[in-house]
C-alpha cells in the first residue's frame, strides 16, 4: 500500500501542482470502480466487465445493474448466453450438460439441491463468474467440456463491516429477498457470516397436444401450476493464516427450502369429446448442510502450493402428494429421502527446474443415496397405486482419481499436457414401480483420461489456443432413481437404473485480441449420450426419463466483443454463436435423426450517467435448437434496469425488468414414434419481472489489508466454498 501511495503522490505531484500529501489518500470502493481522493482531485478507475483469454471468460457481476441484486440465480441469468431453468438445468449459448465448480471444485449438489443454493445466496457473495473452455486434468473426468465457475467473494478490508440488501420482484411471479451479512478481517483473520431469507410465489402453465391410439386422434392438456416458496439459508467462512506459509479455513451453509404446490390439470381427447380433470397437490420441505474445510502450505518465492480439503454435503427431502381425479381415483404420495456425500482431496503444484510446472493430485468421492416411494390409492384405470408404483432405491457410488499434469511456459509458448485416472464403483439395489420387479447391480470402470493444451502468443496482443480432451458424462443421481413420480394420471417421470456413461471427445480452438475480442470452435462427439427421452407405454401414459441414445454431434463457433467503449459514457458487448447439433436414434427406435443449425445473439449496453447514476439495456434471441427428440423453437427477450449509487458507494438503489416484453417462453415439439407432440411452457418467474433492489454496507475501516498475494503462474488450486 506504501508504493501505492508514492507512486501517485509523485504522479499527480507533476500533473497537478500543489496537491496534498500522499498519506491523506482515501481509497473507496463504488461497486466495480475504486476512487482515490486527494482533495480536489479524484481518479477514478473502472474494472473491465469482462477479462477474456484464449481460454476463458471473467465476469464481474458487479459490474451490471441486474447482475448484482437478488440472489445468484439471478447473476446467472443476467448474463448474455447463460441460462439457469428451475430444474437446475444450465445452458451456456445453447449447449446444455454443463458442469458447475465453486472455487474451481465440482460441485456435488443434486440439481433440486442446485437451486435452491443459487436461489437462497445472496448476488454479493459471487466475487467473479467464468466460462471454461478447456478443462485440464485437475478436473473431474465427469466434468462437461465447458465450465461454468463460480469464485466467492473474499473480504479483504481490515475491521468490521455489516450490511444488508434487499430485493423486491413482481409481475405475475412475485419473489421477495432479504440478506444481512457481516465481517471481520485483520492480517491473518477473514470471518464472514451471512442469513437470507426468500419468499416466492411461481405461478406456471403448461399446455400439451399429443396423438392418441392414432395420428388422427389428438390429447390436449392445460396445466396450471402454482408454487408457493420459503427459503431460509446460514452461512459462514473463516479463513485464518497460520503463518506466512499456512493458511487453513472452514466454511458452512445450511439451507431449509419449503414449498406448497396446487396444480390442475384438464385432459381433452378430440376425436370422442372425452374430458377429464385432476389436481395435484404436493408439500416439500428440503433440507441441506454442505461443509469444508482445508488446509494450504505456500512454498517459499510462490514456488508452488501444497493443498487438503475435505467437502460434506447432506441433502434431506420430504414431499406429500395428494392427486384427485374422479370420485374413485386417488392417488396419495409419500416420497423421500438423503443424499450424502463425503470428498477427500490432496492437490500439490511446484515450479520445477526451468520453465516447468509440475501438479498431481488425489481425491476420492463417497456418495450415499437413499429413497423411498409409497403411494396409496387406485390410477383412473383402476391399477392398484400401492401395487404397483412403491419403490424403494439405494445407491452408492465411489470415485477414486489421480492426475498429473505438466505445463512447459516458454516466451509466448505454453504447453500443457496431463493425465486422470479414475476408477469408479457403483452399488445399487432397487425394488417396486410398475414393472413390480426388483434389480440389483454392481459395477466398476477404470478409465485413463487425457488432456492435451498448447497456447501461443502471436503477437503481444493476439493469443492462441488449442486443445483436446476426453470426457466422461455420468448418470445423474436423479437420473439413476427409478422412482416414478406421478405428474398426473396420464403423465409419468422416472429415472433409468440401467443408464451407462457416456464418452465424448472434444476439440477445442479459440483466439483472443487484446483481452475484448475472442472466437472458438468447439467439436463434440458424444457416443451413448445422456438425454431425456419420452416414450408412450400404453393408450394413455406418456413416460418421461433419461436413456443412452446412438450418439450426439456437436459443433459450435463463437464470436464474442466486451467492453466496446464507441463514447466514453457508453459500453456496449456482442456475442454471436453458430451451433450445429445432430442426434441419432438406435435403428428399432423409429424416431429420426434431429439435427439442427441454430444462430444464437446477445448484446449488452450500459450507459454511465454523472452522480452514480448507469442504465443498462440487455436483449438475447436465439434460433430453434435441437435437444434429443426435442425441438425447442426459437425465443428471445429484452431485460433493462437504472441503478444509482450513493454514499461513495456504501449504498444504491435499483429498478430492474426482466423479460420486457413477456416473450421468454418455451415451445417445444416432440417425436414420439413417427408421430409429433407439441408443448408450450410459461415459467413466470423466469418471465417477465419488475424488480426493485436496495442495500447499504457499512464498514469501519476502509482500507485494504496488507496481506500479501498467494498467486503464482498457474491458477492457484481453488477450494469448495458454499
């Protein structure tokens, strides 16, 4: 902080003349733009948006009016090209199976799990969100060949601090969020605690047209849904140095997440006038704890790093259904159960002789999983519910991985080329659903994972990368269970027990200019993919569940602009991608090939404004896009906010759109054996929403703790954080 001072206490004392001694300087933060003051004088910096290599892309949600307010899901969406659904289901420019990290570790949240952590932490607490495109060795095998991660924000101001924040949305959805956190920091101390708490109402409709018996009878259904949400979420860090060489910290997050849910669904059959209807009533209390603690050695001159960690996650669920349909056909549901999951990891990264750098590393994962199914009652066909759809699944999975990587920096040239090896242990037994049978099966894979990433500069501001790496797309937990939920007397979803992974191999070419411009070509190939697949086992029922089909195609460009300045008060970004997707049906499946070319467009203003004030215009449109027997047909939408801070940025205030013109619904069209189904999706709460948020933060010290950096060639070996 010393050289800070004197070296713009002797710049400034030759620019400007007669100016105050360099000890006076106040250094505050304004969101993503840091002010210093020197009495008549101020400079002001701003943080770039978006930091773009060859090989990644930096977001600073702070940095966007709709980006920090609200909670986490909400930075997410708000950002051109990511796209997170109520199911936990993300989608970067179209390409889905995207793999989440927090503080570059894979996080082992279930996807309902998923959600309501990005739903109950708070948008504050994410410090940076980035897209990966060339995953190394270090990464789980299971990893997606891109990553979406999230860094957590640090604390790094000596003395106590506290605030609070809170968010106001509405239109037909309305969710209103709360959030007080505080801290404390000193040289070797980093303690941070946060509660928020969510209420959310969620109305959803959904209407269906699918052939019946023949292609000239046709099944139309009109679902209404509405959810009614409470989310409690705790949670703290604490992060000590030892000493200069050994940091360790401990985290925790506990979440309670309580929904109320009345759905009504009305089932018409064209050809014979035949009308029914049923209400689904479900209640759902969720509980999950995750837990991490680790410890870090730094070798001395930032040699290299020597990391152990140790990450818990319980997942607790309990949901109570209770389907009417006729005065003889009810249905009640009793379903539940706990997920738990135990990581043991140890990371080492030296500098070895010449321009080397060598990493290894081992983990092991233990996962647990236990669920029960009971239903009482009688189907409208008058199938005994208690007979033939109780089930009862356990599951328990180990993964044990080594990886070794060496990275060759030379001049302008860098070359990195690793190796992961995983061994995988799978236990299952299952009992019940209406096949009434029971399967049990024990499996074991051991695989060699490769890695292979060669970067160059081409000239000081041009870089190149190139890559290749094989990845492993393993069942979902979910998608394993094969409980069947009732969703109403004609529609069933499960999970397929009899799921394999699948192995895709994956090229990767980017290229980037002076840290704003950047282009990629990504090719999959995916054999024995994973997708959702949906299949009519008799004259009514319509099964939704997850199956290995032939393979699946990819291949994507992207073009991508950040941080244009056309005027000083205007900033502008673009993103255009083209994605080309095919996927094959096994030969007796009767479903043809779907492939598709599908554009993908995002541009994002911002308009600074004098006295704190920036506006910000955001719109996305996309092309019909291919997912498995699915073709979802093109959408697009606009979001805009105005944001004012205040206080040198200890407060501000925001008015937020979502979705300006209520366009971003989902129409998708199915093939189910020669024949076509259609559907039509309104999610309000990813609609159209009107948005106020307000926050202050009050801190008693203001300046920056001199603690020294950690950083070294390579990426630091990142920790879980929840």
């Amino acid at each position: 902080m010393t050289k800070l001072y004197l070296t713009i206490a002797l710049l400034t004392s030759i620019l400007i003349p007669d100016l105050i001694r360099a000890q006076d300087l106040e250094l505050c933060a304004n969101d993503s733009i840091y002010t210093y003051n020197l009495n008549e004088v101020v400079v002001t910096v701003r943080e770039p948006d978006v930091v773009v290599t060859a090989d990644k892309i930096s977001f600073n949600p702070a940095s966007s009016v709709t980006g920090n307010t609200g909670c986490i899901f909400d930075v997410l969406n708000s950002i051109g090209g990511i796209t997170v659904d109520n199911n936990g289901e993300i989608w970067i420019n179209g390409q889905k199976e995207i793999s989440l990290t927090i503080n570059g570790r894979k996080s082992i949240l279930t996807r309902e799990a998923l959600v309501s952590y990005l739903k109950s932490e708070p948008a504050r607490t994410i410090d940076r969100v980035e897209i990966i495109t060339s995953p190394s060795a270090k990464n789980d095998a299971s990893s997606s060949s891109l990553i979406l991660n999230l860094i957590t924000t640090k604390k790094r101001d000596q003395g106590a601090s506290v605030g609070f924040n809170v968010t106001g949305l509405g239109w037909i959805a309305k969710r209103g969020i709360a959030n007080i956190f505080g801290g404390y920091s000193s040289n070797s101390l980093i303690l941070n605690a946060n509660y928020s708490f969510i209420a959310n109402k969620n109305p959803f409709e959904l209407f269906t047209m699918r052939p019946y018996l023949y292609m000239e009878n046709k099944m139309k259904q009109e679902c209404q849904r509405n959810r009614r949400d409470r989310i409690h979420n705790i949670s703290a860090t604490l992060d000590f140095e030892v000493s200069p060489d050994w940091n360790a910290g401990v985290s925790i997050s506990s979440n309670w997440f309580n929904r109320d849910e009345i759905a009504e669904m009305n089932t018409h059959i064209i050809s014979s006038g035949t009308k029914t209807s049923s209400t689904n009533e479900m209640t759902s209390h969720y509980r999950n704890i995750v837990g991490n603690a680790f410890i870090k050695h730094s070798f001395s001159n930032q040699n290299g790093i020597l990391n152990a960690g140790f990450d818990y996650f319980n997942y607790r669920t309990k949901d109570y259904q209770n389907m009417i349909s006729g005065t003889s056909s009810n249905v009640y549901g009793d379903m539940g159960g706990t997920t738990t999951g135990y990581v043991v990891s140890f990371d080492f990264l030296r500098k070895a002789m010449g321009n080397w750098d060598i990493s290894a590393g081992a983990k092991t994962t233990q996962i647990f999983i236990d669920n029960n199914g009971l239903y009482d009652g009688h189907l409208p066909d008058d199938i005994s519910a208690a007979d033939q759809l109780n089930s009862s699944f356990h599951y328990h999975e180990n993964v044990n991985a080594v990886y070794a990587e060496g990275t060759l920096s030379m001049n302008k040239f860098r070359a990195s080329v690793g190796m992961r090896a995983e061994q995988i242990n799978c236990r299952s037994t299952f009992s019940g659903n209406e096949a009434n049978s029971k399967e049990n099966y024990s499996r074991h894979n051991f695989r060699v994972i490769p890695s292979i990433n060669f970067s160059m500069g081409i000239t000081e501001n041009d870089n190149l990368m190139v890559g290749y790496t094989q990845r492993i797309n393993r069942p979902k937990y979910a998608d394993l269970n094969p409980f069947i939920y009732i969703f109403d007397d004609i529609t069933h979803t499960c999970g397929n027990i009899n799921l394999q992974p699948s192995l895709s191999h994956n090229i990767i070419t980017g290229f980037s200019h002076n840290s704003w411009l950047r282009a990629m070509l990504n090719l999959s190939l995916n054999k024995d993919a994973i997708v959702k697949c949906y299949r009519e086992i008799s004259d009514k029922i319509l099964y939704i569940s997850p199956d290995n089909i032939k393979n699946h195609i990819q291949l994507s460009f992207t073009l991508s602009a950040y941080n244009i300045r056309p005027v000083d008060w205007w900033q502008t970004s673009l993103n255009f991608t083209g994605m080309y997707q095919k996927y094959s049906f096994a030969d007796n499946s009767n479903i043809k090939d779907n492939q598709k070319l599908t554009p993908f467009i995002n541009c994002k203003n911002q308009f600074f404004l004098p006295s704190g004030w920036t506006i910000e215009l955001s719109g996305e449109w996309r092309g019909r896009i291919a997912y498995g027997q699915a073709t979802v047909k093109a959408m697009g939408f606009v979001n805009g906010g105005i944001k004012k801070s205040f206080w040198a940025g200890l407060g501000y205030v925001s008015l937020f759109v979502n979705d300006v013109f209520n366009s971003k619904r989902l129409k998708t069209e199915i093939e189910l054996s020669g024949k076509r189904g259609y559907l039509s999706e309104f999610d309000y709460e990813t609609m159209r929403q009107v948005g106020v948020s307000f926050g202050l933060n009050f801190s008693s010290k203001r300046y920056r703790a001199s603690k020294s950096s950690n950083h070294i060639l390579i990426d630091e070996i990142k920790r879980v954080n929840l």
